[in-house]
C-alpha cells in the first residue's frame, strides 16, 4: 500500500514479482523442449507447469500478511471499508464504470491485453521453434521485469503529478510505436527460412542457435514488445492508484473494472484471430492503432491528478 511517492516503485516491484512466474515458465518449456521437434511442446511441459501453480496457490497463504497489520511507508494505516455482502461488492464494481475516471480509460484498458494474441500467437508462434519460443518467453517477462523496475522510477519522480503523467504517456507512446513498428518491419521485410517475411498461413522455425545471428533481430524486438506491455500495464496501474489516492475502496473497484475490460479486449482479440483473414501484419496495425488512440482520451484526467488524493468529481 503505497504512498503518493512510492506508487510507481511499489507498482514495479508487484510486477517484478508478477512476470517472475513467467520468466520460469519460459524456462521450463524451453529446457524441456529442446529437443522437440515439431510446432507443438511436448506433454511434460504441461504437467510442470500444473505441478508449479498448484504449489504456488498452496504456499500463498502462508505467505500473506493480514491486512489489519499493514502500515504505509510514512506510518499511516491502511484502512479497509468492508462491504455488507458480496452483491454490494458488486453493485459497486458496476457503479465505477459511471466514474469519469473509468469512462476516459475504457478504451485504453480494452487495450491493455490486446496485443498479447499478436506478440504469443503471431509473431512468436509463426516465427519461432518451440524451444526459441520458450527462450524468447524467458526473456520477454524478464524485459517486463526491468522496464517495470526503469519505469517506476519515472512515475516517482520529484516532478508533480501531471507532469510525470506527460512523461509516462510520452514513453508509453514510444514504446507502442518503437515495438510494433519493428514487428511490423520484421513480418514484411525479415528473412525467414528462406523466405521474406512471415504472416499467418506462412509461418517458418527460426532457431536461437542455427540462425543466429539473423535471429537476434526478432528474437530483440520480442524483448522491446515485452517491455512496452510492462510499461503500459504499469502505466495504467500507477494512474488509478493516483486517482483513487488513498481510497483503499476505490483503488479495488478501478483495479476490478480494469481486469474485467482487459480481458473483454484479451478476448475479443483471440476471436479476431480464429478468422483466417485476419493476418498478422493486419493484427499488428490494429494493436498499434488501438493502443495509440486509447492513449487520446486519458488525458483528460491528467488534470485531476494534482495530489493524488482529492479529485474533482466533475470533468
């Protein structure tokens, strides 16, 4: 529970943690399918990873402090309003999409996991054998890693709030551009198995170590694309946190409507991908198109976020 000078640190070692699990899943499908042949992982890669979340959901209650104990950095308790039942708790979780707030961010949470079915499915699975696929996961949740940790420092940074919020969009915006950009170049223009580019229906089995060094190039812009989700995602937290401030309450209904929203886009975006006209060079323009234009409206909430604590009902 983070102080109005902490949030972004806060935020980037929760996702430190989060994207840890990642790293080692990367690494397990990719020791454990590196001498599979084929396009498919082989079955010991899913019992692993089964036996690793059964065991992390058996471990977390043992490590998770009870709420009650919990003080902020600068000594102030963190203060649960409890709802009276879980149809209250639901009433307000509906209640947020009528926050100005949550109406100006819609869009940009929408977009938050879209992009995942062209970096997973696309640009890894049409490019890669399955144990670089697992190596370039490895790396991508481990680029998430330092992006979070590089990003949050920007985010607290001794500036006002407004304007660390310019600095975060600007970088947001960079990232998006520089990652697809690339992978846009890459899909049209990379030699791929003997071929130029690759798009759905098209695919080739690029190999870390026999096609290196041509393989360094997508396997870097895989890495860029990993970090710019990390920024995004960090940037979308650390602005609800600024607008709820110390709204303990608050923070979880923005925290609940955007889990819900991005996993509407997530879906939306694996059912575009079942049509087989929807190429991935397509993909890719609709990713970058959406997560820029999603980026317009937030804007206009930047003005609310002069203290972190209080904000203007009224847009």
């Amino acid at each position: 529970y983070a102080t109005p000078q902490s949030r972004g640190r806060l935020i980037a070692i929760f996702w430190i943690v989060f994207n840890l699990g990642g790293v080692i899943g990367g690494l397990l499908q990719f020791t454990t399918n590196y001498h599979t042949g084929g396009s498919s992982a082989n079955p010991l890669s899913y019992f692993l990873f089964v036996c690793m979340m059964i065991a992390g959901a058996l471990a977390a209650p043992c490590v998770l402090a009870n709420p009650s104990s919990v003080v902020r950095e600068d000594g102030s308790p963190v203060v649960f309003e409890q709802a009276e039942s879980p149809a209250q708790e639901i009433r307000a979780a509906l209640n947020a999409f009528s926050d100005p707030f949550i109406q100006c961010n819609l869009l940009f949470y929408l977009a938050s996991n879209w992009f995942y079915t062209y970096d997973f499915n696309g640009f890894n699975g049409h490019q890669f054998n399955v144990r670089t696929r697992g190596l370039n996961s490895a790396l991508f949740w481990a680029a998430q890693m330092i992006a979070a940790w590089r990003f949050g420092k920007v985010l607290d940074a001794d500036d006002p709030p407004r304007t660390r919020a310019w600095h975060g969009m600007f970088i947001v915006a960079t990232s998006l551009l520089l990652s697809l950009g690339l992978a846009m170049w890459d899909s049209s223009y990379g030699i791929c198995d003997g071929q130029m580019g690759w798009d759905k229906g098209r695919p080739c089995q690029l190999d870390y170590l026999a096609d290196f060094p041509r393989v360094g190039h997508p396997m870097v812009v895989f890495i860029l694309l990993g970090s710019a989700d990390a920024i995004y995602q960090n940037y979308a937290y650390w602005l609800m946190s600024m607008a709820a401030g110390s709204d303990v309450r608050k923070t979880v209904m923005y925290s609940a409507v955007y889990k819900g929203i991005q996993s509407l886009g997530a879906g939306l975006a694996w059912l575009t991908d079942l049509h087989p006209g929807a190429s991935y060079r397509l993909q890719a323009i609709v990713c970058l198109v959406l997560t820029l234009g999603a980026c317009v409206p937030v804007v206009s909430t930047f003005r609310n976020l002069e203290d972190g604590k209080k904000r203007d009902p009224s847009y």
